[in-house]
C-alpha cells in the first residue's frame, strides 16, 4: 500500500477510532487503566481482519496521538497515583 493509500485509510479511520476510544473511556474511565483500554481496542480491531493486524502499529500511534490530545485538551480525566 502506498503512501496516499495509507494516509487515506488512515484519516478515514480517525473518526471510528474516536468514537471507540470515548466509548471505552465512557464505560471504563477509571485512570491509569489506559494499557488495558488500548489492549481492549487492539482485541477489537485486530479481529476484523488480516489487514487489521498488520496496520495495527499504526493505528496505535494514531490511538496514542489522539489520546495525548484528549489529555492535553482535558476531555479526558486523568489521575494521579498515590504519592504524585
């Protein structure tokens, strides 16, 4: 797959990946359980097909870049371990 085909796929992505990660944190928004929730999409993606596993590493640069900006923007909250 190209370069433009990727960046394709992948912004046409984006919206879904949204939606499943406010899904997640909706149902699950305990913090620092972000590991699991990204274990829990990956479960979820991976499972749709062949291709799914192997743009996993992307999609999850993509999850992780969103979710640093749901953080930073403060739509997610985040908490704090004991004695930070």
């Amino acid at each position: 797959m190209g370069w433009v085909s990727t960046a394709i796929m992948v912004l046409e992505l984006i919206p879904a990946l949204i939606k499943a990660i406010l899904a997640i944190e909706e149902a699950l928004p305990e913090g620092s359980k972000g590991a699991e929730k990204l274990a829990l999409v990956r479960e979820i993606i991976t499972e749709l097909s062949e291709d799914a596993k192997e743009m996993w590493p992307l999609v999850e640069k993509i999850i992780s870049k969103i979710v640093t900006w749901f953080n930073k923007m403060g739509i997610f909250k985040t908490s704090k371990r004991d004695g930070d």
